[in-house]
C-alpha cells in the first residue's frame, strides 16, 4: 500500500468521519450502557435508545434520553 493513499483527501475524510462517530456515539452510548447496567433491569434497550438519538440527534438526543433515563430508573 502506497503512503500517498493514507494522506488522500478520502482517508482523511473517513477518518474525521470515524472520529466524531465515536466522540458523538461511541461515548454517550457506552456511559449509558455502564450506568443502566448498575441501575436498570433493561440497560440494552437505553443502550439502543441511546445509540439512535446519538446518530440522528448529535447533540440534543443524547442529553434527552440521559435526562430520560435518570428520570425514570436512577431514584436516589
């Protein structure tokens, strides 16, 4: 593999790509799946939840379902 193809436009768009894929959903839906895993009889359906509003939703989603999600299962 060519050097030249690691530093082309299309590599570093996929790789800006994959990077706030993971800061955007990646992150959000692995803290709420640790969290409902303590706290909730059913931490893969907030995980799921969680991982759609991250992709449709960057920003807003994420913070609707963990306002959600504390609302309804963590009671301290």
């Amino acid at each position: 593999m060519s050097l030249a193809l690691l530093a082309s436009p299309q590599a570093e768009m996929l790789s800006a790509f994959v990077i706030v894929g993971v800061l955007l959903v990646g992150i959000p839906t692995v803290g709420i799946y640790r969290d409902a895993s303590a706290h909730s009889p059913r931490p893969v359906t907030w995980t799921a939840a969680m991982a759609v509003a991250a992709a449709v939703v960057p920003l807003l989603g994420p913070l609707g379902v963990w306002f959600l999600y504390t609302s309804v299962e963590v009671r301290r």
